[in-house]
C-alpha cells in the first residue's frame, strides 16, 4: 500500500513539472514510476498516461491506458485519453473506437465529443464530424475553438469553401488569434488550389510570429507540394535553428535533403534524428531509422537500409514510415511477396495509404467499394489542393486493371492535370533546345573532332523516351556474367550543367550546346576519365557497366565526344504507347525533367522533338547507335537480346534469360514490370484509349512537320510500324 501511495505522489510531482514547462525533470520522474510497467493503482496508470501524452509520447501512453483499462473497462477518461493516444499515432480507427466507448460512458462530454469529430475527420467523415460538433453544448473557450477549427476543416473536406470562409470571417470580425485564422485562411486557399494565396497567408502569420516553428513546418510542406524543394529547406533549417533538439524538424529536414538530392547534408541529418530520439519512445527511434534507412537506400546501400528498416520496426512494428519504406525496398530488389505483406499491415492501420501501396505492387482490391472511399479521399480538398494526384493515379491504376478504361482515363487526367499545376514547360522551349542541339552537332562538328575522349568500351549508354523499355532491357544486360547495371547515374546532364556554368562564369557566355566549341582535346580526355574511374568502382571488375538515363539521346553528341567505342542502345517503342504509358504513370517529379509528361500534346510535342534528335543523331552518326524496339523485344526476347549481344562482340549466355532474378535494385517507375515475366499486354495499349488520343496525333503531326521546315530536312522514312500502317509490311 505505502509502495502504490508512493508512486501516486511521484506522478502527481511529475505532472505539475511537465504543466510548468521542466519536461526532462518531469519525464525522468515519470520513467521511475512507471518505467518498469503500469503503476498498481488505476488512477496513477490513467495519471501516467496523461503524462506521456503532455510529453508527446504517445505510444508509452498506449500501454498505461490500455492497462488502467483491462482493470477498470468503464473509465470515461482512461477512454478519451487512449482516444488521443492513438491519434497521435495515426491510428484513427483504434482512436474512434475509444472515443465512441467515452462518449456511450459519458454522453455529452464536450472534450470527448470535440475529439471524436476531429477524429472522424481524419477518417473521411466530414459529415458526421458536423453532426457530433452541432451537438457541443456548454464548452469552455479552449474546446469551443478546437471545434471552430474542426467544423472549418470538415466543411473544406466537403468541399463546402464557402461556408468555411465565412467562419474565418467571423473569427476576424471578433478580432480573436489573428494568426490562426490566417493559417486557417491558408488552408482554404489550398484547397481551391491558390497555392500562392495560402503561402501569403503563412508567411504572414510568421510576420506576426518569427520563431513559431509551427509555421515554418508547414510552409515547408506547402513548399514541397508545389517542388519548391530548396524553400522547404530554408524553412526547415530556420525551425532548426529555432529548436535544435526537435525530432520531429530534423527528420523532416532529412527528407527535404534527399529531395534536393543533397545527400550528404541529409546523411548528417539523419544522424542527428537518431541521436536526439536515444533517450525518447519506441516510437521516435523507430522513426528516426526509418529516414535514416531512407538516407542509405538513396546512397545505393539497399541491404542496409532494409537491415535499419526492420530494425525499426522491431522497435515498432507498426511503424508506417519503416513498413512503407520497406516494402518499397523489397518492389526494386524484387522481393514482390514480402512488399506485397508489409502494404497490408499498413492497410490494417492506414487503410488509405495501404491501399494505395498495394495498387502501386499490383495488388488490386476486390471490392469496388474500396475505390469509392478512395476516390472520395481523392476529392477531398486539402493542402496539396483541390484533388489528390498520387490517389487519382492510383485510381487510374486499379479501374484499369478492372478493364474499364474510360473510367481509369479520367482518373488519369485528373491527375495529371492537378499535377501539372506545379511543374512548368514549355513546349516551345523545348523544340527550340533541340534545333540548337542539331545545328551545333553536326557532321563536320565531328569530323573535326576526332580522337577526341577515351576510346574505353566500358560504358554502356541505355537511352531513349522515358517508358519506352530502358529499364527491362538495363535488367535483360546486366544478367550478364560481363556487364554491371548501374542505373540512372546522370554524369553526361551533369557535364552538359558543368559545362554551362564555366561559360557563363569564366568564358564565353555561351550555355549548352553551343559552348561545347570551346571544349579542348585535353578536358574532354579529362571529363571522360572521370567518369570512367566512378563507373570502373561500381562495375566491381566487370568489361561493361550500363548508364541507363532514359533522356540521354539530348546528350548522344557528348556521348559520343567523350566515347567513340562506347556501347549506345536506343530504346524505341511506338509513341502512342509510350505517351499513355507516361501519362498513368505517377512520376512524383515536382521539379525539372519530366514536365512534359501530364498532358497529351506535351507528350506529342516532346516526343516529336526527340524523334527529330534521334533522326539527326543516325544521320550524322551513321551506324553508331543500335536501335532495339519494344515490340520485337517482348515477342522475340532470346532473338533480340543476341543481336544486342552480338553488336557489342559478346558470348551469349542463358542468364540473361532469367533478368527478374537478378539480385539488384531498380529504382525507377518500372521496378514492378522488370521483376515479372516478358508480357505482351501493354503492346498497342494505346488502342484502348484511341477516341483519347487526338491531341496526341495532332501535335505528333505539327511536331514533325516544324522540324521538317524549320532544319530544310530531306524527307525521312517513317518508322517501321507507321510503314506497316500504311501498307508497306515489306519495307517496315
């Protein structure tokens, strides 16, 4: 009795030093209580829980309520609070179920009913949030604002933006917390897609608060939902150097490194996640391997960041970041089964992001039913905006697989077309960049060049429109006892980007590829000795390592500059189905590169422009570029993939036939199609959707015939399977 008496008194001190801000004080008298297990007496177990929540460990505060609760079922508070507990978490359902239990035990209580609508929110139940918020009688001021912002949520969630404007006007004319109405000002604006409203609004807020941490968090999310990855940095590192010791920033801050592919800043970060979550809960260690698994996948360390990944989740084992991550990790090492188990336990405590997970594996869900709910996810306005891209993809995905395909295009257009709202291109532009690449490499740009770089055939370049087969003819070659698949290494955009800057800085100010003139013998000898020396370190002894960048037929004239002997393979594959294969497909790039790919006649355009590249590059380089095309690769799989062999003097060997056991990541947005078997279904994909398809052909045909006036080039054959079309299967 003294020992139980005891501990009461020592919960109680540590809950009055948490309230007057002496958290560490608190937490370690906290930890002495009840850090060998819930206290005997049910009050101080509920007490304690309490606690943990005060000091944002969630997850400690689980298992006292869980215990105050198996002791005594019919406690209000010990429901409400495991209620909050499990929200925090992100475990919404286990959170309504407690709270429901609260609200039938103490009906009318406005904490609990405050909480539940918050809750059923989060859930995609806006309407029945408002039902339990209409109900709220007599709250104090602090529960009548959290349901002020709760109802201006759920109305946005419903799409009712009106409604919640003229709650925020209330608020305004009331004169009360000028800064949250700004911020709640910022989400409406959000979810009627004025993403630069909604940055005003933060940004004012932080006028009026410099150092709320808050803040800055989201407009670094903000920042990051519309690409702007180096302005979520500068906000993250400002809360940094506002909190240093805050979890939470640091682990977001890693992130945002890996997006600015700063990895070595990220790696740091990462370190100092771990470290400042040592002496917190599972639950913060756990998350803190998590990115520092995220850190080592993107550093090619994929052993060791599925290695950290289950460490985490042997701290946590429903640690959604670990269990995502690594059921990522296993889709590109082609551990399909076990990807395929880690999305389902997150289905069972994240439906939506579950479900989303298995439909990326190819794990299609069976009842429509499933679809409904996540379309309504989809279309529920929020900070990314009025539409979620990524759900709508997914969508595109799953009604796809279910054959109806004019239900998956308009998910897919959706999609697209909120996505596009973030990232610029011009189309115009690009044909422009590509007439210059054509005037300045020509035939006697090269005549005069020869000799030029290193003669070594260790570089194999694997290149062509994105979709179009460059990653499973990358697997089929690195199946080879003599060639080592390197993916997407970047050097040749990377020298094009160096080349550039030194101009501008120090020469003649002239930018790619017309300052390629002033490239000597001697650096170019240099440029390729470089990167022979890093693809010679990852090749581990083998004859041949692969450089697989899709939009690296821009980049052939440097290629073959700095490596006349080099390997090039061009991947090439009927454009309509190139197009729609890009265009249902979520790339998540929000910055350089890949604009063109969310909408049709940017599609035909770009795909024109690089059709006009690879034309000048056969006719210039004549016979230096190996053609290898889609739909004679996945009918004829043994025959083609000899004649690549063949072109590059090699032996055949039947490994090459079995690429989907190859024991190396793939990375990019074919990782799940390279593990499966050669299938031929995507082959003329494209005539499911061709009432789609007009402005695809139109800028195809404009594309074509610009170039064709514009260079005063001769007339040039078609393509075989356009031959064929037409009528000359001979020729084609």
């Amino acid at each position: 009795m003294q020992e139980r008496k005891r501990a009461v008194h020592i919960i109680n001190l540590a809950l009055n030093l948490i309230r007057q801000g002496r958290r560490q004080e608190g937490s370690e008298l906290l930890d002495r209580a009840a850090g060998s297990g819930p206290p005997a007496d049910t009050a101080a177990c509920i007490d304690a829980g309490g606690g943990y929540l005060l000091l944002e460990q969630p997850d400690r505060a689980v298992e006292m309520l869980i215990e105050a609760i198996r002791r005594t079922p019919d406690d209000w508070l010990a429901q409400m609070r495991l209620g909050i507990a499990q929200a925090l978490l992100g475990r919404y359902h286990n959170s309504l179920q407690a709270f429901s239990k609260a609200d039938r035990l103490n009906r009318g209580e406005p904490k609990i009913q405050a909480n539940l609508s918050r809750v059923l929110v989060r859930l995609n139940r806006p309407a029945e949030a408002l039902d339990y918020l209409e109900n709220l009688e007599n709250p104090d001021t602090k529960i009548a604002t959290m349901a002020q912002d709760i109802r201006v949520e759920a109305l946005i969630s419903l799409n009712r933006l009106e409604e919640a404007e003229a709650i925020v006007r209330e608020i305004v004319e009331t004169g009360s917390e000028h800064i949250r109405t700004l911020k709640l000002s910022a989400l409406i604006a959000a979810g009627r897609d004025r993403h630069q409203d909604a940055v005003f609004y933060l940004h004012k807020a932080l006028t009026l608060e410099p150092t709320n941490v808050q803040l800055r968090k989201k407009l670094a999310e903000l920042a990051s939902i519309q690409g702007h990855f180096a302005e979520a940095v500068h906000n993250l590192e400002q809360a940094a150097n506002q909190e240093p010791e805050n979890l939470i920033i640091c682990i977001e801050l890693a992130k945002a490194y890996l997006h600015c592919n700063r990895i070595g800043l990220a790696e740091k970060a990462a370190f100092r996640a771990v470290e400042l979550a040592a002496d917190e809960s599972e639950q913060a260690q756990a998350h803190a391997m998590s990115v520092m698994a995220e850190v080592e996948a993107e550093q090619g360390k994929t052993e060791e960041a599925i290695a950290r990944y289950r460490q985490a989740l042997g701290l946590q084992d429903r640690c959604l970041p670990a269990l995502l991550g690594l059921g990522h990790q296993q889709i590109q090492t082609g551990r399909i089964e076990e990807a395929v188990a880690c999305f389902e336990k997150v289905a069972e405590h994240a439906p939506l992001a579950g479900r989303a997970a298995l439909i990326g594996s190819r794990k299609f869900p069976e009842d429509p039913a499933q679809l409904d709910e996540i379309e309504k996810a989809a279309l529920r306005p929020s900070l990314v905006g009025s539409v979620s891209p990524s759900l709508m993809f997914s969508l595109a995905r799953a009604w796809e697989h279910r054959k109806e395909y004019q239900r998956a295009f308009e998910f897919a257009r959706q999609a697209n077309e909120a996505t596009r709202k973030f990232i610029p291109y011009d189309p115009g532009e690009n044909r422009t960049k590509t007439n210059r690449i054509i005037r300045q490499f020509s035939q006697d740009f090269f005549a005069s060049r020869r000799g030029f770089g290193n003669q070594s055939p260790l570089p194999i370049f694997v290149l062509g429109m994105p979709r179009s087969g460059t990653t499973l003819v990358e697997q089929i070659l690195a199946s080879h006892p003599r060639i080592f698949g390197a993916g997407e290494l970047g050097h040749i955009p990377a020298w094009c980007h160096s080349l550039t800057m030194w101009e501008v800085l120090h020469g003649s100010n002239r930018s790619y590829p017309e300052c390629i003139e002033q490239l000597s013998e001697v650096e170019a000898l240099r440029m390729a000795d470089y990167c022979l020396a890093h693809l010679r370190t990852l090749g581990q002894g083998r004859d041949f390592v692969i450089d697989k960048l899709p939009h690296n037929f821009c980049n052939i004239g440097l290629i073959h500059l700095l490596f006349s002997e080099a390997t090039i393979i061009h991947c090439v594959r009927d454009p309509r189905d190139v197009a729609l294969s890009n265009f249902f497909t979520d790339f998540k790039a929000k910055f350089a590169g890949m604009g063109f790919a969310y909408d049709l006649e940017d599609l035909g355009h770009h795909i024109a422009d690089y059709q006009s590249l690879m034309r000048h590059w056969h006719r210039v380089l004549p016979g230096r570029i190996l053609d290898v095309r889609y739909e004679s690769l996945v009918e004829e799989p043994e025959a083609v993939t000899r004649k690549i062999l063949a072109h590059m003097g090699l032996e055949w060997d039947e490994r090459v036939l079995s690429h989907r056991e190859l024991d190396r990541p793939v990375k990019t947005a074919s990782a799940w199609q390279v593990r499966q078997p050669i299938y031929k279904t995507s082959k003329e994909k494209w005539r499911r959707y061709e009432k789609e398809l007009a402005p695809l052909e139109r800028a195809l045909k404009e594309g074509r015939a610009c170039f064709e006036e514009e260079m005063d080039l001769p007339p040039e054959l078609p393509f075989g399977i356009e031959m064929k079309e037409e009528g000359n299967p001979a020729d084609a």
